[in-house]
C-alpha cells in the first residue's frame, strides 16, 4: 500500500492561528503552574477559582494588546516604545485591579486593604505582561526579518535567473547568423536541395531548443543529443572534414549541467579548427565524473594559436568574432556555480585546443531522466563513440563568409 508523503507545515504559515495556539498554550501553561503553586501550599480548592480568573483576565487582557501592538510595530522606534510602555502600564493596572478585587472578594476583604493588595499584584502582572510583550515584539520582529529575507532571496533568484536568459538568448542569434548565411548562399547558388535539407535540420534543432527553460539544467545526455542536431547541420557544411568523437562516461551522462553549455564549444572548434584546415578536424567530446566534480572536455585537432594564449578576451577580440562564444560560458559558469567552477584553456605544443570543464556532479532528478537517444549514436557506453558520417551531399556548400 502506498503511503503518501507528508511534508510539515510552517508553524508560523498561519500566523493568526499560530498566535491563538500560543496564546492558550502559554495562558494555560501559567493556570497549570499557579495549580501547581495552589496545591503545594495547601490553598483550599475553591482558590482555583481565583486562579481561574487571573488566568481569564491574563488572556483576555493580551489578546487586546496584540491588537494594539499590531499598530504600534510598524511605526518608528521612538512611537512605538512610548506608546507601547504606557499601553502596557495601562494593561498592567486593569490586570492588578481585576486579580485584587478577585482575592479580596474571596478572603472577605483585605486587612491591609485594596490599596495595598493591588500594588502587591501589580509586580507579578507586570513580569507577565512585560514578558508577553516583549515575546510578542520578538516574534513579530523576527517574522518580519524572515520575510525581509525570504523576499531578498527572491529577487536575487528571479535576477540571477534573468541574467542566465539573457546569456542563453545570446546563443541563438549567434548561431543562426552562421546558419542563415550558409542557407543563404545555397540559395544564391540556387542550390535548393541542399538549403531545404539545412533549413528542416534547423526547424528541429530550435525545437529541441525550445524545449530547455533558460537558465535551466540538462543532463549531459541530454546537451549532448543537442549537439548532435547541431552537428548535423554543421556537417551539411563539412561534410568529411567535420569528425567527432564523444567519450561520455555512464555515470557522467546523468549528471546536470547548465542547458545549451557546450554547442559554443563546438561551434568555436569547428570554426576555429574544422574551417581553417583544409583537410578539417576531429571535434572530441569527454565527459566524467571525478570524485565529487563533473570534468567535461571539449578539443579539436585544428592549428590551435601559436605562440599565444587562447582565451575568452583574446578571440573576443578578434575581428571575426562576435564575442559572444567563451566569454558567455564563462559568465554563465560564474552565474550558476560562483567560484565553485573550473574552466581551463590548454593549447598543446602539437596544435589543437582544448576546454575543460569542473563543476560540482549533480545527479538528474527521477522525474528528469534524459529521453532516449537514437541507436546510432549511443551515449554511456564509457568507451569511444563516433557519430557514424551523415552521407554526403551532391554540392558542398561555399565557406567563404559563413562563420561568425
């Protein structure tokens, strides 16, 4: 039999009710130990009725004053520590008054007489009272801050989130200028088979796209089925030139990443090693988990830079760069994992260029299992896969002016 899940309500969810269930379970508390007190000392037990009545007047006088305080809290200090010091002088006196006149009532009136007999009541309802209010302010007061932060909370989240969206939106205008203008140019060439092929291939990368919300997570199974949508377009481009290699460990192929992360990655290898070589580039793809970090590692087997670093600012700032590529990576990194990240350039001495990748291993939820990928192109098997060659196209499109 299946037993549902209980979660447990705030206590103070609703604050109304919360204040009710203190109130009785303090009231009560103090009648229960004045009992106690009673019969310790031998008090007759018709006395319990004048405990009774202290307790009646303790919750009732309160109860006005949370009415009152509730006004008083939100004004300034000095407004409402003045106010709320006569107002409980007040309460205070009425509760003294109405405990005296209820023992001297029961003893058959006093010897030392009313006078007396109240101010004697009047120090124990003012440790009461004076403890009631300031438990009451105390609680309110920290309500308020929870609140306060809650809310902070809140707007840092939505801003964070904002700017994760604007970062991913940054992608598509970026990639579309490539595609769109390769499209463009079989068109010029009148070359409509192979710009009809591009353009459905396109339709169904954005809308697998569209699927992930901005600024969301994926499972690496999940980036790397996009990629391979986005490769077939590329390869319609590239055709033999264009190889890919992909090493996705099992367990590595469950872990969360920021959606959309590494088609820039790709993109800026098969611009930067598959377009300037003649005879292409393998694009390689490895992805691990290592201890309590996710590694993935993205390299091509193009020219790399030669005698210079090559980093985010640097192709950034190159003519035919749209600067969007590595620098949007590595804001967004910094948006979603704070310092908790690695992101590493090597160029090795042999050519190529390589990106790695550590971000804390966070595995998918149940509910967000990846969806199965094709058969052709397995992901988990935690050995080598190459992506099988699409069949080449009759015409190879012009690559001249395609790459941003």
């Amino acid at each position: 039999m299946a037993v549902l899940p209980i979660e447990p309500v705030p206590f103070f969810e609703d604050k109304n009710r919360a204040f009710w269930r203190l109130q009785m379970l303090g009231w009560g508390g103090a009648f229960v130990l004045r009992v106690a007190t009673s019969v310790a000392n031998e008090r007759p037990w018709d006395f319990l009725i004048v405990v009774a009545i202290a307790a009646i007047a303790g919750f009732s006088i309160s109860s006005v004053l949370s009415v009152v305080y509730s006004h008083l809290i939100n004004r300034s200090p000095v407004v409402t520590w003045t106010a709320t010091t006569l107002v409980l002088l007040v309460a205070v006196s009425v509760s003294a008054f109405i405990n005296a006149w209820t023992i001297d009532v029961y003893q058959g009136g006093s010897e030392g007489g009313f006078i007396q007999l109240m101010l004697g009541v009047f120090y124990i309802d003012m440790a009461l009272l004076g403890a009631w209010s300031a438990l009451y302010y105390a609680i309110n007061f920290f309500l308020q801050v929870e609140q306060q932060a809650d809310r902070l909370e809140r707007l840092e989240a939505q801003a964070t989130s904002a700017q994760l969206a604007m970062l991913r939106y940054q992608l598509n205008p970026h990639f579309l200028f490539n595609t769109l203008n390769s499209i463009s140019t079989l068109v010029l060439l009148k070359q409509t088979e192979p710009a009809n092929a591009m353009l459905t291939r396109l339709s169904g990368f954005l809308r697998h796209t569209l699927v992930n919300q901005p600024g969301g997570k994926v499972t690496v199974a999940q980036e790397v089925e996009t990629l391979k949508l986005y490769l077939d377009i590329e390869r319609m481009r590239f055709e033999e030139r264009l190889r890919t290699d992909f090493r996705i460990d099992d367990r590595a192929a469950h872990g969360c990443i920021p959606s959309f992360l590494l088609q820039p990655l790709v993109e800026n290898a098969i611009k930067y090693g598959v377009s300037a070589q003649e005879e292409g580039a393998r694009i390689s793809l490895a992805a691990q988990v290592i201890g309590s970090r996710l590694r993935l590692t993205v390299s091509d087997t193009g020219p790399g830079l030669q005698g210079t670093q090559r980093n985010a600012e640097n192709i950034a700032s190159q003519p035919s760069s749209t600067g969007v590529g590595l620098a949007n990576i590595r804001d967004r990194l910094a948006q979603a994992y704070g310092e908790d990240h690695r992101f590493d350039i090597e160029t090795p001495p042999d050519g190529g260029f390589t990106v790695i990748i550590e971000l804390p291993f966070e595995r998918e939820e149940p509910e967000t299992a990846p969806q199965k990928l094709p058969a052709a192109s397995p992901v988990g098997s935690g050995r080598a896969v190459s992506r099988p060659e699409t069949e080449p196209q009759s015409v190879t499109a012009p690559q001249t002016g395609a790459n941003a």
